[in-house]
C-alpha cells in the first residue's frame, strides 16, 4: 500500500521515516515527496589498467571473484562540483569513444533517509514525468529502498543515507542540472509484517556523511 500525504506527515511526525532536511510541504504531492540534487556529480573516468575491468578494453565483469564494484567505483569516478550556472548532461547520441559517456553521471538526492525496519515501511525512488519527458532518467533498473536503509550501526543517532542517482539523458537536446533541483520523487510504501532484520547491503550508510561539528564551531554561541 502506498502512503498518502496525510500519511507520510504521521510517519514523519512519528519518527517512522526520516528524511533529513525535512521536506518543504511544497515538495509532497498526493503519493510523493519530491527530493533534491546534491551539489555535487560523480563522472566515470578509467585510467589505463585497473583488475576488475578486463585486461583489453575496459569493461565490466561483475561475475569475476575479483570484481568489487564499491572500490571500483571509488577508483573510476571523479567528483564534479555542479556550477552555479549548472552541469551541462548532453544527450546519447552526442557521446562517443572518444567523449566517453556524456549522457551519464551519477548523483546524490541533497535528503538523508532512514528507513527503520520496525516501521514497517520501505519506499522507492522514481524520476519526475516533467523531466522524463525531456529524456532525463534518475535510476537504472535498481529504484528500490529497502526497509531498514539508512541505519548507521557505528552511530545510530546518525542515521540516515543519501540516495545514489544514475542520471542519464536519452532526449533529444542537451539538460542542464542544477544543484537544489527537485530531481527525482519518493514513493513510501507499506510492509505486510516487520522484516527479521533490516537491510544489510553495503549501500546502506553511502553518499557525503554530514560533517561533524569541531570544538571551535561547537563551542560557538549563537549572537
């Protein structure tokens, strides 16, 4: 069952679902919450030989005993802090061999969310038909948030994890993204029976962690 909005603001109040920063009540439809592009993109570059991607040309093998995609991923992928005037995602048929892969970047939604599996609840992620209708997508085949997703075992007072984006432009002009835009939208949906456990996937506390306050910053007495 899907929640409705009165619904996702009783989850809210109650602790049921986090979703940090709290959503603008302007970001919640009938059955969604909208969520908003981080600041900054992950682009793919390889360098010229690394295990996991073949020994030719580069490819993935993620059926090979050596293949961890998380260290790949942190090797592969460059940050690209979005310019005030916007990152600008060219269309498929502009990327070549020798582009690379203009029409893919990955994202982070600006929201951390927490997902506590006594909730009973899970939820997914689904692009905007305003901006699916430009060509622009915000996942590839994997929108699922388990229930449980975002629990930080180390620091349960820090729960709570940003969503990845796999953005891609099949349209037929280039996209300009910009950090703050309501990129994606969440749907919340409820579980039948509380799950054993919750999720224990290793994307379960990705994405920029919230920085921690220093002792100056602390320490610091609102004027």
């Amino acid at each position: 069952m899907i929640l409705s909005d009165r619904e996702v603001e009783a989850a809210l109040e109650e602790k049921r679902i986090l979703i940090i920063p709290r959503p603008d009540p302007k970001f919640q439809d009938s059955t969604t919450v909208d969520l908003r592009l981080d600041a900054t993109l992950d682009r793919w570059e390889f360098p010229k030989t690394i295990p996991g991607l073949g020994h030719d040309e580069h490819r993935f093998c993620p059926g090979a005993p050596n293949f961890k995609f998380s260290e790949i991923e942190k090797q592969c992928t460059k940050p690209v802090p979005i310019p005030d005037d916007g990152y600008v995602l060219f269309p498929s048929y502009q990327s070549t061999p020798d582009t690379g892969p203009k029409h893919f970047i990955l994202g982070w939604t600006l929201e951390r969310i927490y997902l506590p599996y006594t909730s009973r609840l899970c939820a997914r992620v689904e692009g905007k038909s305003s901006l699916g209708r430009m060509g622009l997508g915000v996942h590839v085949t994997a929108p699922t948030i388990h229930a449980g997703f975002g629990h930080n075992e180390n620091n349960p007072k820090q729960s709570g994890a940003r969503l990845r984006l796999e953005i891609w432009n099949v349209g037929p002009l280039p996209i300009v993204l910009m950090k703050e835009m309501r990129i994606c939208q969440l749907i919340i949906e409820e579980v039948r029976e509380m799950p054993k456990t919750g999720y224990m996937g290793s994307f379960n506390s990705q994405g920029p962690q919230p920085k921690k306050p220093t002792a100056r910053s602390a320490g610091k007495k609102k004027k």
